[in-house]
C-alpha cells in the first residue's frame, strides 16, 4: 500500500456559538482520542466576536468570562437565537472570508466537522459547495447539534439537495438546539447517517459510540485515499 493511502484524515472544526477553536479542542479531547489512529483534527477560531452581553450560551461554551466567538448573528444588535428567523446574517461573510483564507492556507482538509452554529455554518459550506460557489472542497462533513438556518438570507444555500457523504451527530435531550431542528436538517442531505444518543449538547465519545464514528472514516479514507 502507498505511504499516502495510511495517512490519517485531516479534519477541519468549526466550533460553536460563543466557543472559539481552543475551547472546542479542549471540549472534544475523549472524542479526539477515540478517533486518533484515523484522522487529524484541526481547530480554528472565528473571527465574529460574540459581545459578553449577549447571555446566551452553549453547553460546553466559552470560560468563565462567558469570551468566544461565533459564525453570524441573527439581530443586528450582535446576539444570535437558533430559533431565529430573521433577515440578519452580520458576521456571516466576515466568518466565511476566514475559513476559506484557512483552508487556503492550512488546507488541503479532507473534510470538516461542526459543532451547533459551527455545524450549521458548515451546512452553509456544503450548500455553497453543491452549487459551486466555495474557494476550496472537502469530501464529507460530520455534524453535532446542527440545524438549518433560520436567516432568511442563507435560504437559498438549502435549494439543491446536498449529496456529499454526511454524519450526524444529535441528542434527544438537547435543551439548545431541539432534536427537531436537527431532523430538519439531515433532511437536506441526500444519504445523511445518523447517530441519535440520549444525551444533550455535546458530541458523545461513550465506547458504543466508537464504532460508528470509526466506520464511518474508515469510509471516508477509502473514499479520499484509494483503496
């Protein structure tokens, strides 16, 4: 076999609302650990800062200082709501800039993982991908808590359906972003896979879990690196 076929993926993150790229890091250290054998994640941080009066949160957000940043906001005033249907996308460009500047530069990645806001931007990226409209490509996504954008600008990016490979990662006790908002969202991807875990806002690394991910990048390398 090729030296190049046994290199692990190399996985872009985007992090949530109000997380920044080492807050998630940190965040995902049990999953990270899971997956290390079989792909190399890599973490950036938004360059939208989100003001410390803005009281909402995410699970596994920011420090103590309630510091972070996230992908847009949904009201002018700079707050984000999910829920939110809205004509605001402030900061959603000045995001976009920033993570095709990042691929540019420390790319080539193979595919991206999102957390909440971060695996809805990446929703955002799979649709301008579809339509050809994104600087850079990846292969597959992998998302955790996402949901469908409520900002009425982005609706456009949900026209085609989306036909990459696609994991999905949700809780049934989510009290941030409602597994009914993620069942909306696999419903734009042509074949999404799905693991639906009883627990709340967070990406699972329980041992029943490892299959699942493993199996699924086990695809993916097939899929980028040849057999």
């Amino acid at each position: 076999m090729n030296v190049t076929n046994q290199l692990p993926l190399r996985i872009l993150c985007l992090h949530g609302y109000r997380q920044t790229g080492i807050t998630f890091r940190e965040k995902t250290g049990a999953f990270r650990k899971q997956l290390k054998k079989h792909a190399e994640f890599v973490f950036m941080t938004s360059p939208v800062q989100v003001p410390s009066n803005d009281k909402v949160k995410e699970e596994g957000g920011g420090g103590e200082g309630g510091e972070g940043a996230g992908w847009w906001f949904s009201q002018s005033n700079n707050s984000f709501r999910a829920q939110e249907v809205s004509q605001c996308v402030k900061g959603y460009q000045e995001g976009l800039e920033a993570i095709e500047e990042f691929a540019r530069e420390s790319g080539p990645f193979d595919g991206l993982l999102g957390f909440s806001q971060g695996a809805a931007m990446l929703g955002l990226l799979c649709g301008l991908q579809q339509q050809g409209k994104l600087s850079f490509s990846f292969k597959f996504a992998i998302f955790a808590s996402s949901f469908k954008s409520r900002s009425l600008p982005h609706q456009s990016l949900y026209s085609e359906t989306i036909t990459l490979p696609t994991l999905h990662i949700y809780g049934e006790t989510d009290q941030v972003i409602e597994k009914s908002m993620s069942d909306e969202f696999v419903e734009l991807f042509q074949d999404g896979e799905t693991l639906v875990h009883t627990g709340g806002h967070f990406i699972p690394a329980k041992a029943d879990n490892k299959s699942t991910y493993v199996n699924f990048l086990q695809r993916m390398t097939h899929l980028c690196r040849g057999s």
